[in-house]
C-alpha cells in the first residue's frame, strides 16, 4: 500500500500548482480504481532523486493489476515547464512479453522487462535542463482505458560539491597520514633511544667488568708482589 500512498501524493503534487479541485477529483478517481484492483503505476517509496550533472539515473516506475493487462500501453513524459515531452513509449501485449519501445530522447534507454511488470528508463549523462519532473503514464484497455501515472522528480546537483568533499577527504587523510608518521617517527625514535641506552649500558658493564678482572688481575699481580715483598719482609 505504501506505493499507492506515494503515487497517490506524487499526483496530488503535481497538480497543487495548477487545480486544487481537479486535483482532489483525481485523487478521488484513482483511490476509487484502487479499491476496484484494476492498475497501478509506482515510481516506488522514493519520489525523488538527487543526482550529480554527468552522472546517469534510473528513473524507476513500475505497474501492477489485479485484473491482468492486455495491449498495456505505457510513456514516459518529461514535464518541460508545464509542457509534456514524450520521452518513450511502448505496448506490452500481455504479461511476460517484452514491448517493443520507440524512445524519443537521445539519452534515454528503457531497462525495464515486463517479467518484472518493470517500466523503468535510464537518463544518461543528465544535465541541469534534465532537472524537473517525469512522468509515468500507463493505460490498460481491459480497464476501459483509465489513466494512470506517477511522478518522479529529478534535482541535478553540482559536481563541484563533490569535488570539494573529496578535496577536504584528501586533506583530512593527508593530515591525518602526516600526523600518524610523526607519531610513528617519535615512537621509533624513542623505541631506538632506549635500545641503544640498554646497549650502552650493557657496553659499560662489559668495560667495568673487564676493568674489574684487569683490578684483580692487578691485584694478583700486586698480591704476587706482596707475596713476593713478604718474604724479602
Ligand atoms: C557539472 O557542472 C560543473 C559546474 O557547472 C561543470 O564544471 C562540470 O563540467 C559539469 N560536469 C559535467 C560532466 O557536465
Ligand atoms: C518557465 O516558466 C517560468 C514561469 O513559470 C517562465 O518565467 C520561464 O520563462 C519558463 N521557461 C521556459 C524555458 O519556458
Ligand atoms: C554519455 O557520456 C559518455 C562520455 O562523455 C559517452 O561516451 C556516452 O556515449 C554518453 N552516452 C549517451 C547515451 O549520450
Ligand atoms: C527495474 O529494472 C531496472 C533495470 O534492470 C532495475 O535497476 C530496477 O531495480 C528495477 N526496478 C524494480 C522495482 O524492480
Ligand atoms: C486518458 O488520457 C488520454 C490522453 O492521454 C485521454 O484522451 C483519455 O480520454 C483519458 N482517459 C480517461 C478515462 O480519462
């Protein structure tokens, strides 16, 4: 029910800026056909999309009968400041066959499949102008050929944004990096200045104990004089 509940506040949307009571009438009609299970248009949970220029979206739509379709007629029209521009459009003869799509934009591609009751389409390379609304149109002659449609909303971003971000990722890391090798640097310094301590220290008490056997052998030495001074004494 959550895709009804969008697509119903997607049209509703749509039309605030133009005829509140025609809005209200087409809510009105469209709830009145859901009750009824016949067709459903979806653009999902998320009705809009924000999206870098450059980059390419998938404008996602997709339908549902409780009735089954035949010679499902479906487009996608891209709302031009109020004027609709027909960006695709196909006939799906029944449920599993795949339509044969006429595209009428350059940088459009259907990517949909009828095995998945799928409609979508993707926009390529988008541009500021591609910004706005599109449109999901879908129309089911077992249905006395009632309209249905969906709204998703296209907002193209700036790259730079994203430049910028990854600009400051960069000097964070290398900031980041230059600080984690002084601390490496630092702890290796230290790690070194205590090792050669130890072995400074243990270099004097070879010297002392050597100096040491020297004293006793020097004090051998001196003994065997004394030894040698006792019996002159
Ligand atoms: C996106 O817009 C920015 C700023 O207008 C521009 O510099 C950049 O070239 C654009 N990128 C593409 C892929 O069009
Ligand atoms: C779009 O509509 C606005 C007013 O609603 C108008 O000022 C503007 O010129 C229109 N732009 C184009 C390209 O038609
Ligand atoms: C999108 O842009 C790329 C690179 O600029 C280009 O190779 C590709 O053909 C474009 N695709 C369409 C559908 O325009
Ligand atoms: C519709 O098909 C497109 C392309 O295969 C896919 O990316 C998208 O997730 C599909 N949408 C749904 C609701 O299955
Ligand atoms: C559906 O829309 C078409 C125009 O696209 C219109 O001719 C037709 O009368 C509409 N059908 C209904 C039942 O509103």
């Amino acid at each position: 029910m959550a895709s009804v509940d969008n697509a119903g506040s997607n049209v509703s949307g749509r039309l605030r800026s133009g005829d509140l009571l025609h809005a209200g009438l087409a809510v009105a009609l469209l709830l009145g056909v859901w009750t009824v299970g016949g067709l459903e248009v979806s653009t999902g949970k998320v009705s809009s999309i924000e999206a870098m220029n450059g980059s390419t979206v998938l404008l996602p739509c997709t339908y549902s009968s409780c009735i089954g379709i035949k010679n499902l007629y479906f487009n996608w029209r891209y709302n031009d400041n109020g004027t609709l521009m027909k960006l695709c459009e196909a006939e799906i003869p029944m449920e599993g066959v795949e339509p044969r799509v006429f595209v009428f934009h350059e940088r459009v591609e259907f990517v949909g499949s009828s095995k998945s009751n799928n409609i979508s389409i993707l926009l390529w390379n988008i541009t500021f102008e591609d910004q706005g609304e599109y449109i999901c149109f879908a129309r089911n002659p077992k249905e006395k050929n009632r309209n249905h449609s969906a709204v998703f909303t296209l907002i193209v971003v700036d790259q730079m944004k994203e430049v910028d971000n990854t600009l400051t990722v960069i000097i964070v890391s290398v900031l980041g990096g230059v600080i984690g090798l002084v601390i490496i640097v630092m702890v290796i310094k230290a790690l070194v200045v205590h090792f050669l301590l130890k072995d400074d220290e243990k270099n004097k008490e070879c010297l002392v104990s050597s100096s040491g056997n020297d004293n006793t052998e020097n004090g051998l030495s001196g003994a065997k004089a004394d030894n040698k001074g006792t019996p002159k004494a």
